[in-house]
C-alpha cells in the first residue's frame, strides 16, 4: 500500500524517487513482509526539516536506518518541509 510521489522497484524490495524531492511532500508505504534495513547507500535529507518516519522513529541528515527491523505492518513515511 502506498500513496504519495513515492516508487517501488521491481519486487518491492526499494523505495526510489527518479529525482530530487519537492517540499511538502509526503508518501507513505506499509511493509508487507518482516525484515532488516541492511543498508542505504545513499541517504541524505535535510537536517531536522526532512524525515523518513519508521514505526514512530524519525531518521534525516544523514542517520541511516541501517539495522532497524520491520514487521510485515510496518509503516514507513517521508515529509518534506515547506
């Protein structure tokens, strides 16, 4: 389940924006199976005004979620400032 500007690659496995992001940009996707963030390669907001919420927590700048566990009802949201 998504809704906002946001992609899925093929089989759901990233979440992608085929440019920069906007302000006032908000999309949220519900996970639909447990896992591991292993990684973000790239993984840049704006400091404090940009977050991708996970579950309650909030990751911006350049705090990477590497490691946090998902469950298969997980929410996961991006805001942009305006």
């Amino acid at each position: 389940m998504t809704s906002g500007p946001c992609t899925l690659s093929r089989g759901g496995n990233c979440v992608g924006r085929p440019s920069d992001y906007t302000a006032s940009e908000s999309c949220q996707i519900t996970s639909t199976r447990s896992g591991t963030i292993d990684s973000c390669p790239v993984f840049n907001t704006e400091s404090g005004y940009d977050f991708l919420n996970i579950d309650g927590t909030n990751y911006d700048g350049s705090s990477c979620p590497r490691g946090v566990s998902l469950s298969s009802r997980s929410t996961i949201t991006w805001t942009s400032d305006g």
